[in-house]
C-alpha cells in the first residue's frame, strides 16, 4: 500500500518515488515467482514485502486460506500507479533506458498479470476477477471488489500508454485483448440508485460494517472517472457502514470525497476526525486505531504510516485541490484547511520546475522558483474566456478565481495517444454527463429520440 497510502511526496521528494520504483523493479524476479504461485502470469507484488521480494506478511489467515494474502491484487496495480503518477510529474526518461528501473517492463508485466487474472463471463459479456481481496481487508474472497477493477483497469490502460512513450510496439506489448479485458471489467454498479456496490452481491445489511475506506478511494487516489452525483452517492452509502474505530486514513479519504463534492461541513469534521483520535501525547505518535481509551492503545500499529500519509494527502488532493493527470496538474477550488488563512505548499516540483503555491480564501498565487527550459510551462484559468499564460521565473501570479480551477501544462506534447482509462458503464456514468439532471428536464418525445440516436449510433 506504500504506492498509494504511505507517500503523498510525489510534488516534493522525487527521488523516494524514483527509489521506491527502483526497489520494485529489482525484485520483479520474486514478484514474478509470486505471481505464479497461484496460477498468474506477470508480476505480483505481496501485500508485505522486504529485502527478498517474498511475502513477510504476518497475518494468521494462511492457515486457513493459503491465498489470502495473495488475493490482494490491487497491491500490483498500485505499483503501476504510482509509475503513473511519477511519470506524468516528471517526464524522466531514465525509468525508460535505464535498466535499474525498467519502468517499461515492469508496466507490461503488471498488466499481464492482471489481465490474467479477468476471466469473461458469457451471462452478462463482461470479464470477471474471482476471489480477490479488496483494500477492506474484512471482507475477503469476493467477486469483482470495485476498487480492484479500477485500479486494474487503469493499470493496463496505463501500460499500453507508456509502451508507445517506450517506442515499443505497443499492441505486442499489452495485446488488444488486455486493452479491451479493461474496457469491459464487470464493475459492480447500481444505475437505479447511481452507487458503486465494494463487491459483486454486496447487501449493506449483511455487509456491515466496513472495516476500512475502499469503494469510496475510487474519487481518490484513483482520479477514477464518473459523475458527482455518483461519488456524493458513494460517500454517503458507505459512510453510514463504516466502522467508528476504522484505521486513520479512511476518515482522510472521506475529507477529500466531501471536498470535491463541495460539501464544506462534512469536510471539516471528517478532516478532523482523520487525526485527533490518533495522535498519542506527547509526541503526537500517529496509531492505526483511535485513541480514546488504554483498550484502543493496545491494538493496531504504532508511528503508522499510512495513516500520517492519508493525512498529508487530504491536504494536497483534497483542500489544496491537486490531481496529477498524464498531460497536465489540475487544480479544482483550492482553499485553506479548517483553522488556518492560508495554505502554503514549498518547492512543488512539475516537470522539472519548482513552484510554491500560497493558497488563501479569495485567492491563490504562484511563484515560480526555478522554470525548467526543456518543458515551459502554461497556465489556462478555467474559465470560458481564459488564454494561456506563460509561467516564467521571478513572475507573481495571482489567480482570483481560483475557486473555479485552474490547470498547468507544457507546450511540448507527447506523441503517443492518451491512456483511456475508462470501464464502459451505462449512460450518464460519465463525468461529463450528469444524467441525473439532464433526465429530470427531459420530456417523453426527448428521450425517444435520444434513444434513438444511441441506437444508431451504437449499431
């Protein structure tokens, strides 16, 4: 989970990203042996690792289900993302050429293992991951765990994308069949009620409760594409399932899901249930567990660190308003956390520039510290009449209306087509869609004829 929970630094520290990647790919033999421990082919990462590559973890479920541990895929998808992630800050070319990292190889065999692992489903034209275990660990050996789909789905996309970055054939590289294996996973979804289900044949009643954040991490840190309402959805159906002594960092995704939904009053309280019952005094030691009685102390891990990271990443992804895209940083209403003017974020590197952002209420603004001459950097406002702006050293950038967003890209554009990183879903699934309210302001003749017209369009 270190590529998703335990390092937010992506912005800042570089070389951890950069050596953690090292770190996998120097034991892509062992996550290979991992992988095919079970039947997979590619490589598999274990749920706890150390100098070997093998599997240390030390949970007790082996004895009775000799996979459990390695029922937790999403593991090696989370390798790939944060190779994503990495990529897409900094453009370095050495996980390409040099052979310590072997970026290249490592996105392939990632998405072979987990293209492996989806089985097509003839009953409803869909392919299936059987037997996995989500990041809610309570709940394992179930079909089609939400947040593996897409975490997968992307992986692959993701994979097939870099292989033309590694001017590889791409289609040798990640076959078709992976591509279209991530097109058509069997995403559990309710279209009635517009909510993700965490696993196929989920039953909220029978289910409860949720012993960790899942379902809802598809908004982050997955950036996963669907509607608002879907993700208000979400947040709201598991909420009320979630276990109260649940690990620190589930309530830290919360903040951030309310903050991108906009709803400001359970932002801040979820923000401040993400630490002040885990922190022990006085040196505020991060725990797994809450702290509230000397029962609580004495389970769960101590100086935990995806708890501190969850935290550090609401503050970046959720009330800063960051999301790392392959083509560009995109900044959606940045604002101060709860207690604080102003939120200042030091040395954030992009695309080998520096840049601090003090972010305020009413405003934000940018000073550039160091601009890299190889990939000049351009700022567009998100508004309908905004041009690009160059963004030079020595300038103060003040951005009014921040609270509408903002994005930072570079004129020098990669060649290759972008990930797709999508899941064919029902109509208004989409993001740019909110069928929700376009259907409410349909009348009957409207929506034959949009009807209509997918049918053409689809056959």
């Amino acid at each position: 989970m270190s590529s998703t929970l335990c390092l937010p630094f992506y912005h800042f520290i570089l070389a951890w990203q950069k050596n953690q990647i090292r770190y996998r790919s120097a034991l892509m033999a062992a996550a290979s042996a991992n992988a095919a421990l079970f039947g997979g082919q590619g490589v598999h990462f274990p749920w706890e690792s150390a100098y070997s590559g093998a599997d240390v973890s030390p949970d007790s479920c082996v004895k009775d289900d000799p996979q459990c541990n390695w029922r937790k895929i999403f593991i090696t998808a989370g390798v790939s993302w944060a190779i994503r992630q990495y990529y897409s800050l900094t453009r370095d070319r050495d996980l390409m050429i040099n052979p310590v990292f072997r970026g290249c190889d490592l996105s392939r065999d990632i998405a072979k293992f987990l293209a492996n692992q989806a089985v097509y489903n003839p009953k409803n034209a869909r392919y299936d991951m059987t037997g996995i275990t989500g990041p809610d660990d309570s709940h394992p050996n179930r079909n089609n765990n939400a947040f593996t789909l897409c975490a997968a789905s992307l992986a692959i996309h993701w994979a097939r994308y870099f292989s033309c970055l590694c001017q590889r054939n791409e289609r040798e590289e990640v076959p078709d069949e992976y591509v279209q294996k991530a097109m058509y996973l069997n995403l559990p979804y309710d279209n009635v009620k517009r909510l993700h289900l965490q696993f196929q044949g989920f039953d909220a009643e029978k289910d409860r409760p949720i012993r960790q954040a899942d379902t809802i991490m598809l908004n982050y840190p997955l950036n996963w594409n669907y509607s608002y309402d879907i993700m208000r959805n979400d947040l709201e159906f598991y909420e009320t399932i979630t276990d109260a002594k649940t690990p620190a960092m589930t309530w830290s995704w919360f903040t951030v899901g309310w903050k991108w939904t906009k709803e400001q009053n359970k932002m801040r309280s979820y923000f401040l249930k993400s630490y002040q019952d885990y922190l022990i005094q006085p040196f505020k030691v991060w725990t797994e567990f809450n702290e509230r009685s000397m029962a609580d102390q004495d389970v769960g891990n101590v100086n935990f660190l995806p708890g501190m990271g969850a935290f550090l990443q609401s503050i970046i992804y959720g009330f800063a308003g960051f999301r790392i895209r392959p083509d560009k940083l995109e900044v959606n209403n940045p604002m101060p956390p709860p207690g604080a003017s102003r939120l200042i974020l030091y040395n954030f590197q992009y695309l080998q520039s520096n840049l601090t952002f003090i972010i305020e209420a009413d405003k934000t603004t940018i000073q550039p510290i160091a601009m890299s001459t190889i990939y000049p950097l351009i700022l567009k406002r998100n508004l309908t009449n905004a041009v690009e702006e160059s963004i030079n050293t020595g300038a103060n950038i003040v951005i009014n209306e921040a609270s509408n967003g903002f994005f930072i890209y570079t004129s020098v554009l990669e060649t290759c087509e972008h990930p797709r990183d999508y899941i064919y879903m029902p109509w208004g699934y989409s993001p740019w869609i909110n069928a929700a309210v376009i259907t409410k302001s349909m009348n009957c003749v409207s929506l034959i004829v949009l009807s209509n017209a997918l049918s053409i369009f689809t056959n």
